[in-house]
C-alpha cells in the first residue's frame, strides 16, 4: 500500500512531534489527521509555509512548555481520595478509572484530556496507587491516587482486617468444643453449668 506524508501541526503520541513530516496510511491521513487539523498534506508550499512558521511554532512550544512547569510544580502537592463500596478482600465493585479521576482533578481546578492521564487499567481494588498526567510532551505529574471503603476507613486497615478476622476466629469456632464451650472458656468459667 501507498503511503501518504503528512506535516504535523500538533504533537501525535506514537507518531511524531510538531513540525514533523511523516509517512501514514492514507485512510488515516484522510479521515483522522487532515479533517482535526492535526495535519497538512507535505507539499513544497506548505512545507515552506511551516518553515515559516517555524519560528512562531518555537516560541509557541516553549510558553506550553513553562506554563506546563508551573502547574506541575501547583500539582506536585496534589492527592486525589476515592471512596467506593468495597467486598472482600479489598476488591471494589466497579473501578476509579481516568474518567472518574479527570472529573477530581476538574473539580480542583485542573482541566485535562483524559488521554492525557496514563493509566494503563482501571483501578479494581483500595490502596495507594500513583497515576501519570502528561501536561505537555517534556512535563508529566504523578498524582498520588488512594483509593478507600466507603465510610473513610484506611485502605490497607480494611483488607487486613477483612483478612485477618476470618482467620482468627474460624480456627476458634471449628475447634473440637461446641461454640458454647468456647465462650465460656473464654469469660473464665470452666464449671460448664447453664442454670442461673
């Protein structure tokens, strides 16, 4: 198949940086890139009028490219807490995903493409997890993300009570003596008599 060259006007992850010229598939120039003005055709005028450009093109990057520092230097002391119903083990029912923390960050100030938040799957159990934000091509953040039970318990206490409460007390319970037994081993009187 035939290839098409294309002049990047924006930065395309996995393909190219600004003022690039690059070879794609036709269908991809034709139906994505051209229409969302991502892209030009390569041909020698426009060629020259980015050349032209260029220098705009610079200036342009390198305002991004600070503006993009100092919100990441707003964002370093940033934390983002979900609380979700939780089952066993620490599992959630359903998941924090890059939507649910792009509307957390828009509700603390930040707008963002949620393509922009790295999070290579969702979110499916409590703890601590950290989740990239690419501000600019040169400037990414991580944002500390702690996910918690409903009702604000700590993550890691939650699971390793959920965990740790069945094992101690089933061994208990299934001991050789009655669960009667038990309790009354356990308050101190061994003399077993039920009458009051």
């Amino acid at each position: 198949m035939a290839n098409t060259q294309v002049l990047l006007r924006e930065d395309i992850d996995n393909l190219g940086a600004r003022g690039e010229i690059v070879r794609v598939k036709p269908g991809y120039a034709r139906n994505y890139l051209l229409p969302r003005k991502l892209a030009v055709r390569a041909t020698a005028g426009n060629v020259k009028q980015i050349e032209q450009e260029r220098a705009a093109l610079m200036r342009r990057e390198a305002t991004e490219r600070t503006g993009a520092e100092a919100q990441a230097g707003q964002m370093n002391a940033l934390r983002l807490t979900f609380e979700r119903k939780v089952g066993e083990h620490g599992m959630l029912y359903g998941s924090v995903t890059s939507m649910d923390i792009q509307e957390a960050l828009k509700e603390k100030g930040y707008e963002f493409d949620r393509r922009k938040i790295t999070l290579p799957e969702a979110i499916k159990e409590t703890g601590e997890f950290t989740v990239k934000v690419r501000l600019h091509r040169e400037v990414n953040v991580e944002i500390p993300v702690v996910v918690t039970a409903e009702g604000g318990a700590p993550a890691t206490a939650t699971a390793a009570a959920a965990a740790a409460t069945p094992a101690d007390t089933v061994p208990e319970a299934t001991a050789e003596t009655s669960p009667e037994d038990a309790t009354a081993g356990a308050s101190g009187d061994e003399t077993g008599d039920d009458g009051e």
